[in-house]
C-alpha cells in the first residue's frame, strides 16, 4: 500500500500543513516537531513527490554514488571514472539532454549513513546508485539493505555495486562488478613463497568487511597449499594450527594510521616476520614506516606488499609491490551500467581479474 502525506501527519502526530513544511522546509518548525516528522518519514520509507508505482516513469536527473572515504584513492577513482559516463550526454531523454547529476554520498564507512543515503536517493527519486567497495557482512544490515533496494528498484531507480559482491537475497540489482580480491590475495601470498618466506605476517583490514575476508582467505589459501598454515582447528607441519595464522594477523581500519600501529604489534608478536602483507596500499605505507622505525631495512630485512596498486605506490621508495585492480575501468564501467549504455553481464555478475604487479619492496628473506 502507497504511504500518502496523510500517514506521515497521524504518525507524527501533527497536520499533513506540518509535515508539508518539514519537508518542503520553506517554514520554520519547531525542532522537536520536525524531529517527529522525519521519524515518522523514515518508519513509513515515504517518498516525497508521488507514489511509489508512478516513479518508475518520472525518475530525476539525480545519481547516488556511495563510497566509505572519498579522500582515500581507492574510492575516488571509482567514484571519478564514473561520474565520467554519468555526467556525460545520455540519449535525448532528459531535460538536459540526457546528462545526470552526479553526486558523491561519504558514508564514512557506516553501515546506518548507507541505509540513510540511500533512503535520501529514494525520496529524490534518483535515476541511478552506484555503491563502491567492500560491504559489511552483518545479517540484519544485509537484509535492511536488500529491502531498502528492492524498493529503489521498484521505483525505478538502477543499482550498480561496483567493487562489492551482490547480497545473498534479491535480486534489485542491474549488475555487481566485483574484484578477484581472493585470487590477489592468493597470488600475492605465493610470490612471496616463492622467494623463500615462511613467516609472513598479515595487517588486515576490519574484519566484518567482504574485502578483509577475500583477501585474508586468498592469502591463507597460499599458506595452506605450500604446507604453511593448516586448515582451522588443524595442526600444520610445525605442530601449529589456526592459532598461529590468527597470532600473524592484526586487523584494523583501511588507513596509514592502522598500518602503522598494526605493524608494531605484529613485529611484538612475532618478531620472526620475514615479510608483511598489508590490506591495502595505503595500509603498506603506515607498515614500511614503522618498520624503518624499528631500524630495519625493506626489502633487505624485511619485505612489505600491499594490494589495489594506488598512484602512489610505484613512487614509495623502494616502489611497492602490489596487486593491480582496474579501479578507474571498473567505475567506468559501473557509471556506464547505471546509465544504461551498456549491458549487465551474464547473470548480473562480473568477477574483475587483479595482476600482481612485482616491485622493488619484495626480496627473498636473507639467509
């Protein structure tokens, strides 16, 4: 059933003229009052501008592209290349030609701030959505983010995951670009066997996150096929099991800081690390300091690798070893699918390749 004004009115406990206000915001209302109201909006998800079934044919000039950090690379090339086949001329059928708006939502990586962006997309009626990176993998956040989309979808509203696998239920998607982060991460940890390392620590990214996962899963796949770490609740070769990949594996946010501080631990816990895989490239940065501040040398004491190959990692010094994800093809693409100039891959899903890109921060251990 259509949530009408007048639903908003009786549940907030004011006139259907209040509610008006609140949201048109052209007349001053009490706090509180309006507090109530927009309450009241989003327990009933009303849509501003008409019902719901007549949305599909009267979608705005508005496109929604969600990312956790802007300032951090990763996302901003996403969200760049995108906006690069959104703002550009469409077919004719707009009211500028066909060109959309495209705007940058930072939710901060905040599951509740996603679910609000896109309740705020819903009520502009946005043509399009594109959501970039990892997401949480928390049950009752997934299924309020599936309900949440079905309804964009219903309304006729395009939705994009760019960088992120598609939820287990629903099917509201145009398509779901996602990275071979468990292939880098496999190979990257083979690299780095292949040189002779056998104590290599891990600094991972948080761990609720399908990127921390994939990534952390390909890195202990490697492990386990070269006889270095053991299934869980196993013991390896050494007589250790899981306990000693967990005693090799720090977590924390996907930033300079993070490395920093998790690398010390790591090299607390186990100064025994010949090398350290970090969970992005920007987390490697954070590692590389602070192991020159424990006085040691990359690659000669220790080697350091990170993963996305962000601009600034062939400059480090010595340049980082990395795994290269096609960050600007794959927004590009997205922004393309969302805008319908291209057609959704077989099944809605693309699985984008990494390439391990070898460079002067991996060395083989010294002897």
């Amino acid at each position: 059933m259509t949530v009408t004004l007048a639903d908003v009115a009786a549940r907030a406990r004011v006139s259907p003229a209040t509610v008006s206000r609140v949201l048109n915001g052209n007349y001053p209302v009490a706090a509180s009052t309006r507090e109530r109201v927009l309450r009241a909006v989003d327990d009933l998800d009303y849509v501003l501008n008409g019902p719901a079934s007549s949305l599909a044919a009267a979608t705005s000039d508005l496109v929604g592209i969600l990312v956790n950090d802007i300032a951090d690379p990763f996302f901003g090339i996403m969200a760049g290349a995108a906006q690069t086949q959104i703002g550009g001329p469409g077919d004719g059928s707009g009211r500028a030609g066909g060109e959309k708006l495209a705007v940058i939502c930072n939710t901060g990586g905040s599951p509740e701030r996603e679910l609000t962006y896109l309740t705020l997309l819903q009520r502009q009626r946005a043509a399009a959505v594109v959501l970039t990176g990892g997401a949480v993998e928390n049950p009752a956040h997934q299924a309020a983010m599936s309900a949440k989309l079905a309804k964009l979808a219903d309304a006729g509203t395009r939705i994009v995951f760019c960088g992120r696998p598609p939820l287990p239920e629903g099917d509201a998607l145009v398509a779901a670009l996602t990275f071979d982060n468990r292939g880098g991460g496999r190979r990257l940890a083979e690299h780095l066997i292949s040189l002779g390392h056998r104590r290599i620590g891990y600094v991972a990214g948080p761990p609720e996150r399908t990127t921390t996962r994939h990534r952390l899963e390909g890195h202990r796949e490697a492990l386990r096929a070269a006889g270095l770490a053991a299934a869980p609740g196993e013991a390896d070769g050494r007589g250790q099991g899981s306990d000693d990949q967990e005693l090799l594996t720090v977590h924390g946010p996907y930033d300079r800081r993070s490395g920093y501080e998790a690398t010390l631990e790591l090299l607390r816990r186990a100064p025994d690390v010949t090398a350290i895989v970090a969970a992005n490239d920007t987390v490697a940065l954070g590692a590389c300091a602070a192991v020159r501040d424990q006085g040691m040398r990359i690659p000669q004491d220790i080697s350091v690798a990170g993963f996305d190959d962000l601009p600034f990692s062939v400059d480090a010094v010595p340049a980082l070893t990395t795994v290269r994800l096609p960050l600007f093809e794959a927004g590009a693409r997205a922004g393309r699918l969302a805008m319908g100039k291209e057609n959704p891959p077989p099944g809605g899903i693309a699985t984008i390749a990494a390439e391990l890109m070898i460079r002067g921060s991996t060395a083989a251990p010294r002897g």
